[in-house]
C-alpha cells in the first residue's frame, strides 16, 4: 500500500508518496504548489479528486469539525506563533514527547536555548524552528513544508536545513517541501515534482529533472540554461579550451564567488558559461566545447 496516494487532484496532479520518501514541489507562483500542500493535509476542500493517507481517504474542512488530517503536520512559511507567550509555554500544548525525547527535540532544532524568552523576542530563524518544534511535540507521520526558507537569511537557512536533516533521521519522518528556489531542492529531495497551471509537467530524480527537462519551463525553474540545436545544455556543461573549440567573444563576465558566469557570443547566439578561471575579461575572445558530461 503507498503511504499516500494522490489521485487526480484538480484533475491533474496524480503521484504517490512512499513511507520516508522527500518529495520536493517546483512550480513559478500560481502553479498551485501551496493549494496541494494544504489540500493534502486536509486544509483545502479539493473541487476534483481525493488524496488517500495511509489507505484512508483525507477529508476536506467541509467535513470535519476542525480541519486537519491526523498524521500530517503542515507548516506554513508564515510560521505562525502566540503572541507574548514563553517559548515553553508555546511548545507545552498537545506536547505528547516524552521530556526526554522533548529535550532532544528542542536540542536537534537549536531552541534549547530559547526556551524562556517570550515569542516576540524571537529572530525568523528562531521563530521558524519553534513553529517546526511546535508541530513535532505530537509527532506527525508526514511532514509539509511550505517555502520554509522564504523569509530566512543564508545562514538561518542553512541551520534550518540541518534541523530538518536530522529531524528525519531522529523521528523517521516522511517529507515534502515547496521551494522557489532549486538549490533547496536539488541535493535534499529523493523525487522532484514540477508544476504549472495545476498540473504535472514533469518528475523524477532532481538530477533526471534538472539534466533532462521536458521543456524551457522546467529548464528555467531549477537554473540558467542554452539552448544548443533543441537541446538544453547547462552553463557548466560547457567547457573553455585552449585550441580547438567554437570561438567566441565575451560580453559580459559576473563574478558569483565559486565560479564566474560569461555571457559568450557565438554567432547570433549569446551562451551563458560557468568557469572558475579567473583573467577572462570582456570583450576577449574564448574557445568552448560541450563537457563530456553534458546530456546532449
């Protein structure tokens, strides 16, 4: 039996999810990313097709007293807390840990610490993992994250990603994450699913999606990209050379810190290149050949 089954939502989104599986979502704004986050844990009454958990059908707010599936937590990237309330009195309600097992959840969310300060004393980052620990006390089965690192900073950010790491591993959780933004996604997700206009364009492995897009949507969505006769090469799949390859002049050089990105043209086609040589410059003249790793 697949842990959940999502049959024909809206008509168009159809998938199952396996027990432990990280599901990440891709989709532009609209695409209905959100819409399915909630529908799945019964926060939205679907208009079309039904989303089984666990063999058992999810119901829709329309047909339960207070809405919200059993089992799965959704966690919005808005991350809602009470007001002027201590941190531990946020955490105590419906806590269902063991203290024991409630201390080491607050330790593997880094909010140990924060247990005593009033929740409007709070950094995003703070806020954001005491909203994750919150929907933990009583452990889901499957957890929803909504654009979790929307509003964070690089380096709450990475401290969020290493909290929901090792939360899977602590608590044997079942994942799936919304993101805008493809480096979220690519080395957390085991399956990516991409969306546009309520339906499934494409899925598969991040590195399927991301090497093998079916179209210029999904190629745009998880990167920058070119187009060489219909096929999408990516800029770090061409290489420069001494001798030998197509020449070209450079527009434009962007330092981006590990690697600078060229603006290359060839022709009457501009190529966005990758390269961590450093003393290219504009307006010089480069040589390109496609690596050997490109899936071209």
């Amino acid at each position: 039996m697949d842990f959940l089954q999502v049959n024909r939502l809206g008509a168009r989104i159809s998938f199952t999810l396996q027990k432990g599986q990280k599901l990440a979502i891709a989709g532009e704004t609209g695409s209905g990313k959100s819409t399915l986050l909630k529908a799945i844990a019964g926060l939205v009454q679907p208009e079309e097709g039904e989303v089984r958990f666990e063999g058992k059908r999810v119901l829709g707010p329309l047909e339960r007293l207070v809405a919200g599936e059993p089992g799965i937590a959704y966690l919005s990237q808005h991350f809602e807390l009470w007001h002027n309330y201590r941190v531990s009195e946020v955490l105590s309600y419906a806590n269902d840990l063991s203290e024991e097992d409630a201390a080491d959840l607050y330790a593997i969310c880094q909010i140990d610490h924060l247990l005593a300060r009033r929740t409007d004393q709070l950094s995003g980052g703070e806020r954001q993992r005491i909203a994750l620990a919150r929907l933990l006390v009583k452990p889901p089965r499957l957890l929803l994250l909504d654009e979790p690192f929307s509003n964070l900073d690089l380096i709450h950010k990475d401290v969020l990603k290493a909290v929901i790491r090792d939360l899977g591993e602590k608590f044997d959780l079942t994942y799936m994450l919304v993101s805008h933004d493809p480096l979220d996604l690519m080395g957390w997700a085991d399956e990516l699913l991409v969306l546009r206009h309520g339906g499934v364009v494409q899925q598969g492995t991040p590195e399927q999606v991301y090497r093998k897009p079916v179209d210029e949507y999904v190629a745009g969505l998880l990167g920058r990209y070119n187009v060489i006769n219909g096929k999408f090469v990516r800029p770090e799949d061409i290489q420069l050379v001494s001798r030998g390859g197509i020449q070209g002049k450079v527009e434009t050089v962007v330092f981006q810190g590990s690697y600078y990105e060229l603006g290359v043209r060839v022709g009457g086609d501009l190529f966005t290149v990758r390269t961590g040589r450093n003393g290219v410059s504009e307006g010089g003249t480069v040589f390109l050949e496609l690596g050997a790793g490109a899936a071209y």
